[in-house]
C-alpha cells in the first residue's frame, strides 16, 4: 500500500478546529503529549509500516508543503 496524500477529508477545517479546540489550556507540554497519543492512535488505524514511513518522511520534507 502506498501512501494516499489526494485530498480526502471532507472538511479539512472542521477537523483543524477539533484539533486546536482539544489543544485549548493545555500547555506545551501537555500538548505534546496529546499530539504524540493522537499520532500512535492514528498510526495504529493505518497499521501499514511501509506507509508510516512514507507519512513520516512527507511530514519531514518542508519542501513539499
């Protein structure tokens, strides 16, 4: 399975206000281990280390943003 990065969220926005609304009073840290624990419940959704991998390098590379 290869990474699918084709636009598939129906509402891209709604889900990036979910995710500001849950980092609301959480401080740096905290936050971080939120998006940590959101990172591995996702990951383990996907399950496919081939495209974990792809995900992880896309998200690194700055360039393609």
């Amino acid at each position: 399975m290869n990474l699918d990065t084709s636009p598939r969220l129906q509402d891209a926005d709604g889900f990036l206000a979910l995710i500001m609304e849950a980092h609301r009073g959480l401080d740096a840290e905290a936050a971080r281990r939120f998006d940590t624990r959101l990172a591995l419940i996702l990951a383990n959704h996907i399950g496919d280390m081939a495209v974990l991998r792809e995900a992880i390098a896309l998200a690194r590379n700055t360039d393609q943003r």
